[in-house]
C-alpha cells in the first residue's frame, strides 16, 4: 500500500509560492468549455461534467507542460497541478467514483474519475486533438497496479462502415496500445528496475518548476476518420487507478478539437493571423510553405512543445519555404519573427 503524506501538505503549500508560472479558473461554466474545446472545421454541443469540483477548469500561461490557454482535468485539485514542484508531493484524495471506462483499459478499480462528454458535428474528414498527460504516480509506481490511466472514446458512424462504440482514440504514438497512462509512457522506475515503455515520449520533471507532478508526456496528437455532417459523441475521461492518492492530469490545448480534410488541398488550418500561412501542416514533408501577405520574415526558430529551443530555420525568400532538419514527429512551435513582430504557430509533424 502506498504510504501517504498527507499531513506536509500545508507546509509544502507555504513553500511554494515563488513558482507561480501559471494561473487557473476553477469550475468554469459549460458555455465557456464548450468554447474552449472547440476548435475550426466542428460544432460542439451538449457538454457535459461529471467530476468533483476544482478537479477541472482552465489554465494559462508558460509552462514545460503546456503553453498558452487551454483545459485542465485532474484526479485531484487543479490548483496543486501547478505553481510547485515536483519535489513536493502533491495528492488529494477527492472521494469521488472511478469510471468504468478506465475501469476496463487499466484491468483495476479506479477512483476520483474526471470526465466530460460532448457531441461534436464535423465538417471535415479528420478529427484531431492535442493533449499531454502528466502524474505524480512517475516514476515510484511505474509497472504496478496504481496505473493512473486517460482515455477519449467515441461513438458514431465509422465512414469505412459500421459504427465507432465507445472507441478509445487516444492511442500511444506509433503503437496500437489505445491507452495514454503511467504504465504506457515511462522511463522506467525511479530504481532503474524494469525497462522504460515509449520513453521518446516521455518527459523528466525532476527539475521543474511550474507543473507539481514527476513525469509528464511530450505533446501527443490523437486523431480519428469521422463522417462529414454526422454526429458523434466523445467521452474525455481521467482517473486514478488502484486507489485515490497521486494524482494525475491531462492538459489540453485551447480549440485544439477540430477537424481537417483528410488530403491537403492547400492551406490545412484556418489561421488567425490572417497575413502568415503556413502549410501543409500537420506535415510529414521535410519542406514547409510560408506565405506573409504583408510582413517581412527576419528569422525563424523551431521550439518543442516543451519550449525547448530545437533548430534556427532558414526562409527561402524565392521559393516560400523553409527546410526542417530531420526533426522527429511530433508537436512543435514555429516562432515567426518579422519587422512588424513575432507570430507563433504550431506545426505538427506525422
């Protein structure tokens, strides 16, 4: 059983406030998460929240987890995910229900389940999703039963015939293991015993600041093939696994749900800077196409999702483009820098 530490919460609460970083909206309302889930190319509607109050809401800032705006789910409190760190345990037993959803993918009891549900029209042929996951759980209990556990599901026509039910969407990159958890995305245990699973995909927080938990995954996109005009329902669920203490969190960007045409035909996403285009994107072509209606591009860097700075890019001022250095697949922030300022837009690499 796991010890727990509960009585050094209040000390660590009053150690920890020169890590603020990020701040939170604690139980927004459905109109507003409706609006924050939404992204370009759907139509959201019916939302719904089962889950104990202040284990959900918004987030925004900086972080090495997450940036900008965006939904935060949680096993525990949204307020101790963030602002401290990972040296200080953090765990709030919610006494809330599991979900049997997680229930099932994990093989174990789950308890303070976080789960929001919603139907979603879409106007394109491809649905997609940027999250990252993160757990206190890292790296102590790596391979045991406390397999703190997230999961999307959907159900509805599937266009190459018969119906998605219930279909976990939320797949390990590169594998068909449809299970984003402790036990999928590691590197290993804090012993060094056992090997890691899809570590390419996991992140060391040891030395963090602004996000409290041990370990968290790179940026990870999910994505599914859905009916143009039809309606489907999603069901976003978190939950610990085993018992209630370590918490978890999953963390999604603002409007990251939308859908795309499933063949580029020029510009993939609508964008909000109306004068700087950049396709393909998502990408899986070395070369990327830049159009700037009215600025001029000085210089151009490449940040991972985690902020770290991955390449300088060269822009081909004749050709329009620019040539990515073998860079692996994943979510990155292409930082724009014109004589009128920076743009930053996100780039996915498949």
């Amino acid at each position: 059983m796991k010890k727990k530490y509960l009585s050094f919460l209040l000390l660590i609460s009053l150690l920890t406030n020169s890590y603020s970083q990020l701040t939170t909206t604690v139980n927004p309302s459905i109109g507003d998460l409706t609006n924050y889930f939404q992204g370009i190319g759907l139509t959201i509607s019916n939302l719904t929240v089962t889950a104990a109050p202040g284990s959900y809401g918004f987030y925004s800032g900086i972080s090495n987890m997450a940036f900008g705006n965006g939904i935060i789910m949680s096993t525990g409190q949204i307020n101790n995910s963030i602002n401290n760190p990972p040296s200080a345990l953090y765990t709030a037993d919610n006494h809330a229900p599991g979900d049997p959803l997680i229930d099932v993918i994990t093989g174990t009891s789950s308890f303070d389940g976080c789960v929001i549900e919603f139907d979603c029209v879409p106007t394109n042929s491809t649905l997609f999703f940027d999250y990252a996951f993160g757990s206190e759980e890292y790296n102590e209990y790596v391979g045991s039963p406390f397999n703190d556990a997230f999961a999307i599901v959907i159900s509805g026509p599937n266009p190459v015939g018969g119906n998605y039910n219930n279909t976990n969407i939320a797949f390990v990159p590169g594998t068909t293991t449809p299970m984003i958890s402790v036990n999928s995305i590691n590197n290993g245990t804090s012993s060094g015993a056992g090997p890691c699973y899809n570590c390419s995909y996991y992140v060391d927080n040891t030395n963090g600041t602004s996000i409290a938990y041990d370990g968290f995954t790179s940026g990870l996109q999910g994505q599914v093939q859905v009916a143009i005009g039809q309606t489907y329902h999603l069901k976003i669920a978190i939950a610990d696994a085993g018992d209630g203490f370590y918490d978890s969190c999953v963390m999604f960007l603002a409007n990251s749900f939308k859908s795309i045409p499933t063949i580029p035909t020029g510009i993939l996403e609508t964008e909000k800077e109306s004068n700087l285009l950049i396709f393909p994107n998502p990408t899986s072509s070395s070369i990327v196409h830049i159009e700037v209606m009215d600025d001029f591009v000085q210089t151009l860097e490449l940040y991972s999702y985690q902020g770290k700075l991955i390449e300088n890019i060269t822009f081909d001022k004749n050709t329009n483009t620019i040539q990515l250095s073998n860079t692996a697949k994943g979510i990155y922030f292409l930082h724009v820098n014109t004589d009128k300022g920076k743009v930053v837009k996100k780039l996915v690499i498949n």
